[in-house]
C-alpha cells in the first residue's frame, strides 16, 4: 500500500523530471531516470505520474506558463504606456530566463519534435492578436506590422540563451562572461527597441 499522496514527494519528481527531461529530452528520458534522480523507486513514480507522456506533459505545463506567464499580464495592461511595457516586459524576461537559461532552447526543440498543445495551457496567439500591446505599436508606427517588433523582441532577449551552447562550445563566452552580456542586454535591448518605435 502506498503513502497517502504529499506534495513534497510530488514536487520532487517534477523537479527532477524537469532537469532530466531538460537534459536529454523526451525521448532520451526514461522514467527510470527521473526516479533514480528524486531518488525514489519506479513504482513510487508511476503511483503519482502513470506515464512520461502525462509527467512531460506536467513539465511542459509548468515551463510554459513560466516562459509566457508573468509577460502576458504585463502585454495586457491597459494602463501602461508602450514605453512602460517594454522596460517591464524586458526585465521580466530577462529574470526569468537568467534563472532558467535553458528554457528557452527546450521548449523550441521539444515543441518541434513532440507538438504539445500550448494554447490550452496559455492562449498566446489570442492574447496577441487582441492585446493593448498591438493597438499601442501600431498607433505609435502607423503601417507597421506589429509581428515585426514583437519578434524582434523575443529575438533580442531569447536567441541569447538559445545560442549558450553554441557561444560557450566554441569558448567565446564562458558562463561569467555569458551572464555579463546577459545584464548589458538587460539594458540595452529596451533603448534598442525605442529606437525602432521612433525611427
């Protein structure tokens, strides 16, 4: 018979699914290797979690809603000036991802091999298309696509951590000097992005 369910036992197999997965992927991750990494046994794993499809997919959940949800509020708020969301949306992002280099990289690389369904976890693409952060973008740009400049955004701030491995592999950033670049960009992709809205 098996304990009652506790959720310190339970967050420390989404812990550790969340570093291995990160590590190795979907399909390089076997739940053995989750459980050796809570240091639980497989039968204690599977009582809480039935399948590596349903834990990947609590993973995935939980990463996602990291990368999109402290953005989105800050998107939406129709209070804020578009100056005000940028500087805020770049610092939040900035946090986030310092904290979590790697999410970035897995979730691009595990949506393209394993789609998941990100919509019913976070409607982004309803939140885009109808948010304040558009109507501000083209009221500032008239005639501007207003993909351009959120794509650019999410370039200047994600591809950084998308490329680590490859900066790092070919010895131009080691980890300090990364964390450096990382909080002069902090700074400058907000006035870089300004600049664009007032060219």
């Amino acid at each position: 018979m098996y304990p009652k369910k506790d959720i310190s036992t339970e967050e420390k197999i989404l812990i550790s699914a969340s570093k291995v997965f990160t590590e190795k992927g979907f399909s390089g991750t076997r739940t053995r290797d989750i459980a050796e990494e809570a240091g639980i046994n497989l039968a204690l794993l599977n009582y809480y979690f039935r399948s590596k499809e349903k834990l990947f997919e609590q993973v995935m959940k939980v990463k996602i809603v990291l990368l999109f949800g402290k953005i989105i509020p800050i998107i939406t708020n129709e209070k804020s000036t578009l100056e005000e969301k940028i500087d805020l949306a770049s610092e939040k992002y900035f946090e986030i991802l310092s904290k979590n280099p790697n999410l970035p990289l897995f979730i691009l690389s595990e949506i393209q091999k394993k789609p998941s369904n990100i919509t019913a976890l976070i409607p982004v693409d309803k939140v885009l298309k109808t948010s304040v952060l558009l109507r501000q973008i083209e009221e500032k740009k008239p005639g501007l696509n207003a993909f351009h400049f959120i794509v650019n955004f999410l370039s200047m701030t994600a591809f950084p951590f998308i490329a680590k491995p490859i900066l790092k592999n070919f010895n131009i950033l080691n980890d300090e000097e990364f964390q450096q670049f990382v909080e002069e960009r902090k700074t400058l992709v907000p006035v870089w992005i300004k600049m664009i809205l007032n060219s």
